[in-house]
C-alpha cells in the first residue's frame, strides 16, 4: 500500500509511517486488495485527508468504516459517489440538515464539497471488504485514525467535533471540550435516529454558530 496523503497531514502523521503497526497495516492491506475485492479504490484510501489539509480543517465527522457495497465508497465517511442511492443514513443526514437550515435535499450523496470547505470526513478504517462490514477492523487502521484525531485535539483549536454514536462517541477523551465544540448524538442510521436523539439536535446550526464565533467561515451544508 503506497501512502499518498495530502503534505500537511504528512508532516503530523510521518512518525505513525515508520511505527511497525502501520508496516503491518499496510502489508495486510495490499494482500487484501491483491486477493479479494475492497473499497474504496486504493487511491482513494486518504481521500479524506487529501481533500481537507491539517490546517483547513474546521469540523471533524468520524465514521466507522466504508460502505461496502460496489460504487458507494471514495473515502469520506457518510459519503457515496456521484449517481449512488443515498443510503439510510446519509438521507437521515440530509433530513436533519433540511429541517435545521432550510438547505433542499441534494441530488447527490458525495460530500467532497465538504471536505473542500473543511470538513475532515474521517472513517475509523479506511478500508473494507467488498459486503462484509468492519472486515478491515482488525488490521490496525484505528490507531493510525486516533493518531489523526490526536495530532488535531494537539494542535488545534476552536474546531467542531460531530461524534455520531457510541464508536464516535468512545473518541471524545482526546478532544479538549474547553477549546473545542463537541457534538454528541445517537447514529443517524434508522435504527438508532427512529428512537430518538437525531432528529431536531440542530448540530449544523449549531456548528456553523460556533465557527462563526471563532471568526469561521461556516459549512454550506
């Protein structure tokens, strides 16, 4: 697995390439990708990162991993290519930020205009078995993503964490809530929002208050 990762990133993270956790990560992820279908497409494995440098991020959005069904994944969490039916999530996404903001309901589930604005739109692993999910869960890519969220909650300040269900929510330790905003709900998956907890939060709102505070931009949701 050949490391392409956007040159800021590159500068917080460079000390996790030598670690011999990642030499085994990505010797296992080559082999799975040489031997059985994965998503998403290799070179999209550090879009997140690729599409959102260190110093541009505003929001953090964690997922766990991939979908793993074909043409979903391109490396955003939440996020599925262009002409891709909206899974259940993401269309509860869209649900809340319609409700909240007034934003019409995209045609498109692909994020990336997010992530250009700063949104680091990170999965747990960034990488999955074609219909199996979490299949990539073991080989260690948490501790490369913590290593991430680490290097942020380390040097930066003022940013919005949107930490989305119990595995989101198990990150919140290594953000500073006194200099950052962390919001915290249920999964927007039907199972989870349907109960209660997602819908009417008004994170987006919220989000984009707070950046605008901190002399921000906000998202355009």
């Amino acid at each position: 697995m050949a490391v392409q990762i956007e040159e800021s990133w590159k500068g917080h993270l460079s000390g996790e390439f030598e670690k011999p956790y990642f030499t085994q990560l990505a010797e296992a992820v080559r082999k799975e990708y040489q031997t059985t279908t994965c998503y998403p497409p290799g070179k999209l494995i550090f879009n997140a990162f690729n599409l959102c440098p260190f110093d541009q991020v505003k929001v953090v959005i964690i997922g766990q991993d991939p979908y793993h069904e074909p043409g979903q994944a391109h490396g955003l969490s939440f996020s599925v290519q262009d002409g891709i039916q909206f899974p259940p999530s993401l269309q509860n996404i869209f649900k809340e930020i319609q409700a909240d903001l007034g934003t019409p309901i995209p045609t498109s589930g692909n994020l990336t205009r997010w992530a250009e604005q700063g949104v680091l739109l990170l999965n747990a692993s960034l990488t999955v078995r074609a219909h199996q999910a979490n299949s990539h869960s073991q080989l260690g890519w948490q501790k490369f993503t913590d290593a991430a969220i680490q290097a942020l909650a380390q040097n930066r300040q003022h940013l919005v964490y949107m930490l989305w269900g119990g595995y989101a929510r198990s990150k919140a330790y290594m953000i500073d809530k006194q200099n950052n905003l962390v919001l915290e709900s249920v999964h927007p998956s039907p199972l989870s929002a349907n109960r209660g907890g997602w819908f009417g939060q008004h994170q987006f709102s919220r989000c984009n208050a707070y950046l605008e505070q901190n002399g921000q931009a906000p998202i355009q949701w």
